[in-house]
C-alpha cells in the first residue's frame, strides 16, 4: 500500500518540477531544460538529482533554491537534492516541443547534433539558424558568448534585429 | 605521500589554475574592447570559476576534514594554491590577456579531453562537463590571435610581445612530480607528455594562420605547481579573500 502511494508521488513530483520555469527563460520548465534527472524516494525521503546547464551558471543556485520551495509549499520536507555531473547535460534533451517554446519566445534554438558542431577548434560559426522573429535563415554570428552561458549573440541579416541563439553544448 | 592525499593535490592543481585564470579574467569585467567582448571575457571567467567550484567541491571531500570549497579558495595563503605561474599574470592589454587565454585554452582543452578517460569517475566526470565549455573558449581565444596577428601593425607588435613575454610559462604546464606521475600510473592522472605534441602542433598551426612566429631562445620558469609563485598572485589573493577574511563565515 505505501508503495503504491509512493508511486504515484514520484510521477506527482515529476509534475511539480514541470510547473517550476527556468529562471533566465520563463517559458520552459527545469524539467524541459533537462536539469531534473531523477526523482527516487529512498525510505521516507525524496531525493532530487539535477545536473548543472554550464558549470558556473549562477541561475543553478536559483533553481535548487526554487525547487526547495516548491516541495515545501507541497508540505514536503524531508527532501536531499543531489548534483549529479554525468551524463554532462547537452541541449540535444531538449524535445521539439521545448524548442519550439524557446523560439516563441524570440531565442532560436539549438540545433541539432551537438558533437559536431562543438568540436571545431577553429572559427565555426553556426549555420542555418533562423531568426526567431522573421524565419530569415540569412543571420549572422556576432558572438559565441551572449547574455548567459547558454547563449550566442546574433544578428538576423533581414529584418535587423538582433537575438539569442541557445548554442549546442 | 599517501594516494589520497597526493589525489587531493592533484585536484587542486587542476581546480587553482580554472580559479586564478578565472579571477583575473574577471577583472577585466566592464573594461573589454567593446559591449559583446567584454561579455565573452565574463562567460569564460564564470565557466572557469564554475568548473574550479565542483573541482574544490570533490577536492574538500577527498580530503575528509570537513571543509568546503569555501575554505579552500578562501582560507589557503599563497604557497599553499599549486596554479601554474601562467594563469595568474597579471591584465595588460588585450593582445595579452588572450596570449594567456590561447595558451591555457589550448592545454586546458587537450588535458580535459585526455582527463574524461581517467580511472577516478568524478574527475572524468567533471571533465567531460568542462571539456564543453573549453571547446568555446579555445575558439574564442584561437580566433582573437588570428585577428590581432593578421590585423594591424600594432595590434600584430602588441600579440608578438605578448608571446614573448608568456611564452616562459609554457614549458611549466606539462611539468609533474613524482606523486603526480604515480597517479599517472594508476591511470587516474593525465600524463602530460601524451598531450604535448597535440598541444604544440595547435599553437603552431594557429600561430602560423596568425603569421606569429614562435618564440625561440626562451628561458622557462617554473614553480608554480609547487607553490612559488611570481610576486602577482599574493595581490590577487589578497583581494579575493578580502571580504571572507573580513567576515569570516560569510556566504553569498
């Protein structure tokens, strides 16, 4: 019987991180980032395993911080959350539906397959990445290192505007 | 030395080279050349001091006495951080500060590639994270030497001084002790032969795009790994420690 219960409050913990947006970008959840990696109930605690997006992301300190308070509010108390480095997260956990939210919102997604495109030693801009605002695929890198560590500056060669492009890691 | 211990050593070698590259990059916040690259520098310096922070995390836990990353980036004096004498040069100009850059992104990108394959899980771990970020910083820096050496007369003379004046820290990053090369053995270090030539032919192939020439006839220094270091880092320490040692305890 207290498995049962148990069972249904991992899938229940799974929905509340859903509800929790990402401190930087609203739209998407820690659960769509892909940072909640596991939830386990080991006796009569909850432990939480997250992965960190880039290493000194300031916003992870955030997001444990809005965890706790979520599991709190749901009268969860007894809870460890746990840093787990490997697998090192990527942006290819990222669903289409995830990317699309990120491009609704003006920041151009990642694209896809990662290992090449983040092996080149020596000048790689991205290719093909439409501009969020006006589809134009007719952009141009202005630099790797944008407003946060997960994002590239660039500049759409149509309509001018510039805009955040979620680089590939 | 027993394995813990010189493991522990290790650790902070490799955690106090991300740390004081990272701060003294950070000093450049708000004096870049212009708005996107004063950013960069920013990105890079917050990965840096990210990586070194789960680095100094697994370090304190190696150690057993009840530290935290805190204690050992705040409370350690000088002759105890093992960084290399490379990384803790002081800003001059830009040329400079991405000669640093180029140098250490190099090594630190073929150390943490061959480090993901080390016996102890956590560093290889930790490794396959940093080895991301390390791929973009070393483009970043790999194309800022190819724009100042193939730019302007002054910009390639300010590179050109800036090899010859680092140039002297280089032969220091492959250096390793006895207990280093023991950890070699047990395949838990990298051996740092092994990424030499890789290395070498990525600066000279850089270089050459660059039309810099490498420096010859360079005295190398080192001591870095063992705790003698030149007179800059006590001033960056002093100034990095200063709000922890005037409020010991504090958290932020």
């Amino acid at each position: 019987m207290v498995k049962i219960l148990q069972a249904k409050e991992v899938s229940f913990i799974w929905d509340i991180l859903n509800e929790i947006p990402d401190p930087e970008i609203p739209v998407i959840s820690l659960v769509e980032l892909g940072v909640v990696r596991a939830v386990n109930w080991v006796d009569t605690q909850l432990e939480i395993t997250i992965t960190p997006t880039y290493s000194g992301c300031p916003a992870m300190r955030m997001m444990e911080m809005d965890i706790e308070q979520r599991l709190r509010k749901e009268g969860i108390t007894d809870f460890k959350i746990n840093m787990q480095y490997h697998p090192a997260w990527t942006t290819d956990w990222m669903s289409d539906l995830t990317k699309s939210k990120l491009k609704t919102y003006g920041i151009a997604p990642p694209q896809a397959h990662t290992k090449q495109r983040i092996g080149a030693l020596i000048s790689d801009a991205p290719t093909e990445v439409a501009c969020p605002q006006c589809n134009s695929v007719n952009t141009k890198l202005i630099s790797e290192f944008g407003s946060t560590a997960c994002k590239s500056l660039m500049k759409c060669n149509d309509c001018l505007e510039a805009f955040d492009y979620f680089k590939c890691i | 030395m027993n394995s813990q211990a010189s493991l522990f050593q290790y650790i902070l070698k490799i955690a106090d080279n991300q740390l004081i590259l990272g701060h003294r990059l950070s000093e450049q916040c708000s004096k870049g050349p212009f708005l996107e690259e004063d950013i960069a520098c920013s990105n890079i310096a917050l990965d840096l001091i990210g990586a070194a922070n789960s680095l100094y995390i697994y370090a304190a836990a190696i150690e057993g006495e009840n530290k935290t990353e805190d204690d050992l980036v705040f409370l350690r004096s000088e002759r105890a951080f093992k960084n290399v004498l490379l990384v803790e040069q002081p800003n001059t100009d830009f040329a400079y500060i991405m000669c640093r850059q180029f140098l250490f992104d190099t090594y630190d990108y073929f150390f943490q590639q061959a480090l993901q394959k080390s016996n102890d899980q956590t560093l290889a771990a930790i490794a396959a994270k940093t080895i991301k970020e390390s791929t973009y910083h070393l483009r970043h820096s790999g194309n800022w030497i190819i724009r100042l050496g193939d730019g302007t007369p002054e910009s390639n003379l300010r590179l050109k001084n800036a090899f010859t004046n680092l140039w002297c820290y280089v032969d220091e990053l492959f250096e390793q002790d006895a207990a280093e090369l023991d950890l070699v053995a047990q395949g838990i270090a990298v051996d740092t032969q092994s990424i030499k030539t890789q290395f070498t032919s990525h600066i000279a192939e850089i270089m050459q795009t660059a039309g810099m020439e490498i420096p010859s006839g360079i005295f190398m220094q080192s001591g870095g790994k063992k705790g003698v270091h030149t007179e800059h880092l006590g001033f960056l320490l002093a100034e990095m420690q200063s709000v922890h040692r005037s409020f010991p305890g504090v958290k932020w």
